[in-house]
C-alpha cells in the first residue's frame, strides 16, 4: 500500500461549484497533514495545513482531517478557473524522522 | 531573499555520465528534501536530510547519494545516470517538522 494515497482524478467542476479533494494514508503515526497545489510547470505551493481532528478554514479552502480514519480532504468553495491545478497532498511521518511524503496528485479542472 | 535555490535549471546526460545537483537555501532551515516528479507520480522522496550530519532514504534512492554540505547546502549526485532518472528533481526545506516546506524551482533532467 502506497503511504499517501489521493483520488486519481482528473476531477472537472463548473465555475462557482465545490470541488472535494480526498487523501488517505498508512501511518498512523503521522503528525502533520499539508495540501499543496502546483501550477504546470511550477513548483508547488503550499495551501494549507492541519494537525489537528476536525476542520481548518483559510479563505475558500477548508482542510478536514479524521485521524482515526486515516484521511484528509480539502475543499475548495466557489471554484475559480485559476483554481485549475495539480493538488498535492503531503503527509510528514511523527516522532524525529521528518520525512515528508505525497500522494500522486489530484488534476482539478475549473470550466468556466 | 532567494529561499532555495536549485542549480542548474536545466540538464542533458549521456547514458553512464555524472553529474551534481546543487541547491542551497538561506531561510536556515533544519530539514532538507529531495524529490523527483514524473508524469502521473506525483512526487516521490529519494533522500532527505533532517538536520545538519544526517541522511535518510527516501521512496526510490537507488542510483543516487547525497550530502548535507552544511546548514544551507544539500547535494544530490547521480553517479551513473540512466534513461530511467529522466525527470524533474525539486529540492525543498523546512524549519521543523510541523512547518511548511519550500521548494526551489526545479531542474529538468534528461538522460539520452
């Protein structure tokens, strides 16, 4: 089982609409949870992080993370063409190993 | 303020050349990443540096080593290169575990 695991898309929403972005992953040591997205040909950029059950809301965007289930997700409200990216969901390992995984990546299309 | 800097942007291999890919940030970070990205694959971790005078493997090290030159500086060398390591390498850093990471802007790497 790959450690950080994302729904493989391509996910295509219209202008205005929610699009749901989900991640799961296999340790459950895990502490850190952080949603990036990347522009083609870019490098990517951070949105937003969590560490904590439940929801964190940052503007448009709110993280939802369930440790027991083992899965993260964000959500983007009023999607905008410019929203149109690769999302990358990273997970960092707990305890003092610092390693930083990422799931494949979900494709979001907006269309206008 | 430059945050990583990765040197050279762009690079052309022979088959069984080697070559260094450098990169350096000022923002005196601990932890330092190197990943490659493939169509499809997202990014996946070869090595990474949780401070200064420690390496770790990643996903998929083979063929590669590295070295954590100083605080600032983390090299990544491909001895031999193949056709199969034909990709981008982002390197990236970040202060502790629960922070973010900043990536540099790439180096587009093919091996002919």
């Amino acid at each position: 089982q790959k450690e950080v695991e994302q729904n493989s898309g391509p996910l295509s929403v219209p202008e205005g609409a929610i699009a749901s972005l989900n991640c799961t992953y296999s340790d459950r040591g895990s502490q850190s949870f952080f949603w990036y997205r990347q522009y083609s040909g870019k490098s990517p950029e951070l949105i937003m992080f969590i560490y904590s059950n439940g929801d964190k809301e940052d503007g448009r965007f709110t993280a939802q993370l369930n440790k027991a289930s083992q899965y993260v997700s964000l959500l983007i409200r009023d999607s905008q063409p410019s929203d149109s990216a690769t999302y990358l969901c990273a997970v960092r390992s707990g305890g003092s190993n610092y390693k930083l995984t990422f799931g494949k990546g979900t494709l979001l299309t907006v269309n206008p | 303020n430059a945050g990583v800097t990765q040197t050279p942007k762009f690079q052309v291999l022979k088959t069984g050349q080697s070559m260094t890919l450098q990169c350096a940030q000022d923002m005196n970070h601990n932890s330092m990443y190197w990943y490659r990205q493939d169509p499809g694959m997202g990014l996946r971790l070869i090595y990474y540096s949780a401070s200064e005078g420690t390496t770790d493997k990643g996903e998929v090290p083979n063929g590669y080593n590295v070295s954590r030159l100083n605080k600032r500086e983390f090299s990544l060398r491909l001895e031999s290169a193949a056709p199969s390591q034909t990709s981008v390498y982002f390197c990236a850093s970040s202060e502790v575990w629960d922070t973010e990471a900043f990536f540099g802007q790439g180096t587009r790497l093919t091996v002919v």
